[in-house]
C-alpha cells in the first residue's frame, strides 16, 4: 500500500503533514517581538528529571552483584535485578535512588544505593526542540546555560533555505506561551553575539525558510 493513498476529502497523508508544516512555517514568518536575552532570562537551577531512553548505572554500595546498568523503557520504567518495573521517568536520579533502597529493603539489609545517569534524553518539558530549516531538526536535553548558540552548535547549524532572522523562539511559562523573533543569520553568519540568548527548558525554535 502506498503512503500517498488518498484519503477522504482527496488528500494523502503526505499532502496533509506538508500542509500542516507550510501553515507552521507561515507562521513563524509573521512580526513578533525581538527574544529576551541578558542574565534574567536565564532559566533558574533545576535537577535534572529522568526520562524515557535514558541510560543509568544503579549502584548498590557492598552488593557488586546487584550493580547494574540498563536503559530506561519508552513506558518510563526500568527494571533492577531484584525488582521489576520500577518508575523512573519523572523522578530525579535521588528520588530514584530512595525509591530502589526502599524496594530492595525486603532483601537487603539497610542497602544505600546510588544511581548515575550515563545517557541523557529527558522529558519533553526539559527538551529544546528545533524544527524547521536546522540541519538536523531535532530534540537536544537542555542543560544548565544553554544558550541558543549552544543549540545551533548541536544541530549542525542551518540548511541553505533558512532565513535565519525571520526565525521564532516559541516558549511556554506559567501555561501561557509567547513567541518572539530570532536573528539566526546575524548570530550565525554574522558573528553577532548580541543576537545569542540563554534557554530554558522546552522551549522550541522554529527556523523558517526563505522563499527568495
């Protein structure tokens, strides 16, 4: 079966996620005002969540035998040698930590356990994603201090389509969502450092495409 088997209303499915995709990029085309940027824009210190595909080592301190490393499952879960389908997705690596001491309580006396993330994913509130015209569109794991520089780095810059400065931050902060406009080109092509800014966690850029 072929993927542009039409639909009803006469559309592939192809046709529709292309459409959908010129609606996005028309409007990150439209006038929004300049980032914010200095020191106050700067998310505050936050620990780290574990997420789905995340790779950790558990660390039980006097049982080598009930050390071990695994990644953890798309249902945010994982899976120790001694217990099964223990929640990790959501919970900071210390939170876990005492959640697996308390589980391995029934089998092992007073058990101190640490857990080390190895392999970074995270949820999606602390993703930056970037769609559009990136080289490479994708979801990178903030970290703390990241700038915008730090993202474009990531994704390997952008594609020779991209109009850099009609590009737009879309962030999200206390359930309302802002977008505001960005100088890819000036920052990128330029070398104008004015135009970096400091990220926060989920917040996502949309780099548009030329039409000229």
């Amino acid at each position: 079966m072929s993927i542009f088997t039409e639909l009803p209303g006469g559309r592939s499915p192809v046709a529709q996620v292309l459409a959908a995709l010129m609606v996005l990029m028309l409007s990150a085309c439209a006038s929004h005002p300049p980032a914010p940027a200095g020191e106050s824009a700067t998310a505050p210190d936050y620990n780290y969540v574990i997420g789905p595909g995340d790779t950790m080592e558990i660390f039980v301190w006097g049982n080598p035998e009930l050390t071990t490393t695994g990644i953890v499952r798309p249902d945010g879960k994982f899976t120790t040698r001694l217990v099964e389908d223990l929640q990790a997705s959501g919970r900071t690596s210390t939170e876990l930590a005492r959640d697996i001491e308390k589980a391995y309580g029934d089998y092992v006396r007073q058990p101190v356990v640490s857990v080390i993330v190895n392999g970074f994913v995270g949820v999606p509130e602390q993703q930056v994603r970037v769609v559009g015209e990136a080289a490479t569109p994708s979801s990178v794991p903030y970290r703390q201090h990241m700038t915008l520089l730090d993202l474009m780095i990531s994704v390997g810059g952008m594609t020779e389509f991209a109009a850099g400065n009609k590009s737009v931050l879309v962030r999200t902060f206390g359930g309302k969502q802002d977008s505001y406009g960005l100088r890819l080109d000036d920052l990128l092509k330029k070398g104008d450092i004015s135009a970096n800014m400091p990220l926060q966690p989920g917040d996502i850029v949309i780099i548009s495409e030329s039409w000229f």
